[in-house]
C-alpha cells in the first residue's frame, strides 16, 4: 500500500469536536486506499500550561525533565485520535516516540531526529492497521530518556516519517489554507499558491512566514519529499492547498513568488571603527559566543582609517549584545559609539525565478524609493533580496512590492 | 544506603506550591540517609479529565489507548517532582513505568504488575542520584504498550516497588493524617490508631474505607512491606500517621480495631424459589456472569419445598442484577417475585481480637437491638462482622458501635 503523511497542528486538533473532523478527514484518505501515518501535536494551549509550570518551577531547567513533562500534551492527542478512528471503525493505534522508536540525539528540547526504524509499524500495517498515530515533537535519545524538538517540532517529525516511510506525500494541516504570496492581514491582494519550490518556501519561512517550521523544509528539500500545507478547517479536494516540491515540477512561475516581512528587527551601529584587518572578526565572534544571531552586516566606506560596522539582529537579543560589545569596548575595539536602532523592520521578495531574471533588486530599490521608503541595510541571495527600513513603513512596503511584482496574478 | 519508598496523591501533589512542600518531607527523608524513591499520582482533577475524554470520544474504549491517555497524568507530576528537587540541590530525575520498567500483565486499564527489575534505578543511585520520582498507576505489557494499574493504582505501585527494593519503609502521603477508627465525619470521637495489623486494613479498605486501595494492602502483607500512612499538609515526625504492619509488631489492641460503612448497597431478594440442590450455584453463576459482585447471601429456611434467596451487591449494578435474574425467571428459576431494596446499608465491626474473644457478634447485635435497629442479612469473617441494616440507622449503628467497643480509648 502507498503510505500518505498526514500532520495535524494544535488548532487542528484544539478538542473533541476537531479531532472528529480531522479524523474524517484521514478516514477519506483510508477510502482512497492508503497506509496513514498521522503526527499530531498537542491539544493547542496544553504545551503552553506544561512549558509554564516548568518554568515556574526552575528557571533553569533540566532539559531532559522539560523534555519529560512537556511531550505529554502529544501523547494524550495520540490516544484519543486512535480511538476516534476506531469509533470510525477505521482500525488505528497510537505511538509514542520511543514505542516506534524515534531516534533522536541527546540534544534535549532541541533535539534532531538520527533514524525512523520503519519495522515496527510495518508489521501492524501489515496485519490490517490502516492508520498509526504518533506522537509529534518528541523522541528517545541514546541513553532512553525523551527528547524533543524544539516548537513546532512536529512538522519535522512528520516530514522525517514521509523520508523514513517513503510516502507519496506529506500533508500539513493547519489553520491557513496554504501559502501566501504575503501575509492576508496586511495585504489583500495576497493570493495562495498552489505550488512554491522549497528554495523559497525555506527562505519564506526562515524569513518569518509561521506556516511551516525550517527545518522541516530543510529535511522535506534534502530527502525530495512532496509537501502539502493545506486547512484543516474546509473540506479539501486532492488540489487543495499549496505544494511545496521540486522547483522542476513548477512548469510557469513569476519572478518573485512572495514578499516576507518580520518586525522582530533591530539595527545596532559600532560608529568609528578602526577599520583593520580582523576587526569583523573580533566582533562577530562575539556576538556569536554570546548567542546573538546576527543577520544582515554592512560596514561603510573608510575614512582615514576607520569605519561604521552595522548589523541586524532579533529584537529579544540586543540587550545580550550591547552587553558583549561593551566588555570589548575598551580592549580589543575602539569604538566610539554604539547605535541600537529598535524600530526597524525587514522586508523581503523572493522568487527562484531571481536566478535567471536580472534587474529584481534594482525595481525592488525604485519601488521603496517612490514610496519615500529609505534603505538602512540591504542583504542578498540567489533568490531573495532583503532590505531593512523603518517600521512604520513595514506595511506600505509590504503592498507596494506585491503589487509592482504583480503577485496577485498567477504566471 | 537504606531505600525509602515515599508515596503522594492527587490531592498532595495538585499544584506547584503542593508539590514544593512534598519535595520539602522528601528532602527531610534524604538528609537522613535514605534513597528515595518517590511515587507520584497525577494532580487531583487531571486523570478524571483525561477519562472524561476517552469516555466521550469513545463510550466502548480500546483499553490499551486508554491507558495511553490517561497515564500522561502522572509523567507530568513525576517531571515537575524531580525538577523542584533539583531546584533544592537534591540530585534527582524522573522514571515513566516503561523507563523503569515496571513490567505488567497486558490486562489495560487493570493490569497487575508482574515484576520491576531494580537494575537501572540502583545504577543512578550508585551515580549518586538521590531520588528516583517514578510516574504512578502505569506500567509496560510484554507486548511494550503502556498499561495502568486501575484508580488509586499508584499506592499498589508504591508497594510494588517498597518490595522490589527492600525498602525500610513505604510512607503513602494522603489528605488525611492516617487511619481512624470510623470516619470522623459521622463519628467525633474517632480516634485515629497508631498501628493497625494488615489484616484489619484490608477488611476496612475492602469495607470503604477509602485510605488505602485493597490491592495494595494485599500486596504489602504478603511481601511483609511496612505501610505508613499519613498526611502531606502537616510537619510530620516519624512516629506520624497510622503504620500498616504484621499483628506480631502490635503489642496492646482493643478487640474491635474500627468500624467501617459503605452507603452504596443494595438489597435484592428472590421469593419462593424452589429449593432443590444446584438452585445457588444457577443463581449466583448468572450473576456473576453479568458481572455483578455479590456481597452477602441468607437463604431463608424451606417451607414446603421453597425458600427466599436474598443477597447485597452494590447499588450501580443492580440493573445488570435484575435483568440477570429475570433472563432466567421463566427457564429454570421459577421465582414468584423479585424484590429489591435501595435503602440499606453495610456496617461492619473489623478486629483481630475477635479471633482470641468470644462474644463480640452477640454485643453488636445487642447494641444495634438496643438502638431499635433491625438488621437484614450478616455476614461474618474471622476477624470482621457485617451487617446490612436501613440506610436512615447507618450514623447511628456506627456511634453506637465505637461506644459499646470503647474504640476512643487507645487499648
């Protein structure tokens, strides 16, 4: 039997009620003749209530006692899945990670999964089970203690069943309906795809875009399996929602698929540097060892010997990078002052049509510079382009680039 | 290093502050000497929910997902045990039953532990861990799917492991500060006793009284397990609660220990049924196909060749009794009526002194008779006397009852 993945996150399965119309929607795919692997997440709040009574409880927790307690929303999910199948006279059971096993590594609440022994579940398949439920996010390290995967975690798990199980495809069921060219709530010209390649679905989500967890993108890219996001809350045909595949399988697309924004930016400046060789890597090497994720860099022209080093970063970690830059204030870096900008934000265009199509950077600097929108700092890849600018214009920039770049039309 | 078995209960572990005084008494316990292991049940509230899920999702459950859902309970509170213990500086980790394992028959939902292998929790404690918090009430089946031990399970799990461990002690915390001579709420002058003999506990708790799960006391007599139980909202010395233990270690005891009642009894009586040999055994053998638990049983004295058969059963399974008994009216039970009554209840005097003194049944009828009570049917045990009399009499039998016997007065 060909074996379909099918995930299903917390508002999917938030009570009794949704867990019914989820289970309908597996017993539809059943009919059609598949072997199911569901991976279901945690009723959604419950991991939450479990998260906040362990950080009440020690602040500085052992991972591998938040692994424990936090990965039993899942488990109750799983139960309760499995016999609202059976009431369907659908015949499932429930996994937990270490029943399958999952195998991960001993990283705990950020765990990696290693290998997803297919046996076990096989051989229910084999003697009639139509559906297994699993318990998402979590797994069993080395030394036999749970792990888990860090949140959302249960993307990647799902993804990681579709590799290990060979399935034809790995369905996310989710509150959206697929993916978007932006984000609906500030552009409403915004259109669902119905196919995006994973090149730009990893930069969408590594960009800010929640539909999918990025690591579960990298996983679904690197082992070429089929992803489809798609809403548990319609009824849904075997086209609904968006493919996220192999950029050959997408025949016409437009130069640019989307346009991303995240407002959790902040700029920091190092004015007056002295510009010599290894003075970026005396900072950035701080900043890493102090666990700061740097993400854009521009250092300016010099002049007479010194120069301006500016770089964005997570708003949530500046406080952790002035104190880094301060210790090297007066050793190693002699600079003069430190600039923290809080009210910027990134917006982003990306598209692999980028690869081929020269001049998407250039019409991208036009637009914002007809709206009156200055450029701070601009980053580059294949197939993106990203510029920081004040946030008050996050949304005009939003619309002014879907627009210019008519996403609203299908290529 | 001596083992000490600590065992606490919904009600003692319901909330973080709870929990944090409990890792208080264990912390007392480890500054003396002893490796711990503590046994948790869920927070009070958390496991009803959890089977108010199943039940609603599905009235006829698979037993084994059941028990899937249900055990998440405990895992939760035996994570949070372990790290409020650590946040203490008391070297600590989390055991769920299949970590353990505590290996079980595949009976779920009412599985009897089978064996636990001390191996892995010795190895941490040689490693220098000081507490071993294990989740309660659950288990592995060979098959390696989770099983629980049915409600009040976790104190048959304390049990199990004070006998797996040699433990010096197994010390169940609860909400009340030890075992009484009758329920203090319908009686003032209950007095609660420093030692009672197994055999009386498990009468008691077989009787309703709600300390102790049967099973446990059962298990902990014939593995000679010392059972204290005492309360986990007082500072508590070690001569606290009430000690379970072997009669020989009981110097001084009145005759009667306690008296105990149970309100959810019923009466039925089959009239004029032919007495002809086999007649009880087509009775009760129906009956106990139809899943009814028969308490006492009077077979009147024959005239002219039919007799009255009455019993006790419990009060929710008198349905199941009368759609029994009437199944076989017509065929071989010829019977004129069956009457049943809801209004009675059980009152029982337990001791083992009845078994060295003569006379205690003839002066708990005389009490009863000089109250004015009728009593319906009696049953007697070695070391216990029941009688069923109307439910209206049953505060009055059991003050009357621990006046006559003197049991405010310790022996």
């Amino acid at each position: 039997m060909p074996v379909l993945v099918m995930k299903f996150g917390g508002t999917s399965v938030a009570n009794l009620d949704r867990i019914k119309r989820a289970a309908k929607r597996i017993g539809v795919e059943v009919a059609k003749g598949y072997d199911v692997i569901v991976i279901v997440s945690a009723m959604s709040g419950k991991t939450n209530e479990l998260v906040g009574w362990v950080n009440e409880t020690s602040p500085l927790f052992d991972a591998r006692e938040y692994d424990a307690v936090v990965s039993s929303g899942e488990n109750v999910t799983a139960g309760l899945m499995a016999l609202t199948l059976q009431e369907m006279n659908v015949p499932a059971r429930s996994w937990q990670g270490w029943q399958v096993p999952v195998m991960t590594t001993s990283a705990h609440s950020q765990a990696r999964i290693e290998d997803i022994p297919p046996a076990n579940i096989m051989a229910k398949f084999d003697e009639g089970m139509k559906v297994a439920v699993v318990a998402g996010f979590q797994g069993i390290s080395p030394e036999g203690r749970i792990t888990t995967l860090g949140r959302g975690g249960s993307d990647t798990t799902a993804v990681a069943f579709a590799a290990a199980f060979g399935a034809e495809r790995c369905d996310i069921y989710t509150d959206v309906d697929g993916v978007y060219t932006t984000d609906p709530r500030i552009c409403e010209k915004a259109r669902k795809l119905d196919k995006i390649a994973f090149e730009e679905m990893l930069e969408l989500a590594s960009l800010g875009a929640k539909v999918l967890q990025t690591r579960s993108v990298e996983l679904a890219m690197r082992y070429k399996v089929k992803l489809r996001v798609l809403s548990s809350f319609e009824e849904q045909s075997d086209e609904a929602g968006t493919l996220v595949c192999d950029e050959e399988e997408i025949m016409e697309s437009n130069v640019v698929s989307g346009v991303a924004y995240s407002r959790d930016e902040a700029k920091m400046t190092l004015v007056s540097v002295a510009d010599r060789p290894g003075i970026a890597s005396i900072i950035f090497g701080k900043l890493s060892d102090a666990g700061v994720n740097v993400d854009m860099i521009v250092q300016n022209i010099s002049d007479e010997g010194r120069t301006d080093m500016t770089f964005s970063l997570p708003t949530d970690q500046v406080g952790r990078a002035e104190k880094a830059m301060n210790e090297i204030k007066g050793q190693e870096l002699n600079y003069e002052e430190l600039v923290t900008d809080l009210d910027v934000c990134k917006v982003s265009v990306v598209g692999i049509g980028m690869r081929s199509q020269s001049g998407v950077a250039a019409k991208m600097f036009k637009v914002l510079s007809d709206e009156g929108i200055n450029i701070k700092v601009i980053t580059t890849s294949e197939i993106k382009i990203s510029v920081l600018v004040d946030r008050k214009y996050m949304e005009l920039a939003v619309q002014a680039l879907h627009d210019a770049f008519e996403l609203e039309k299908a290529a």
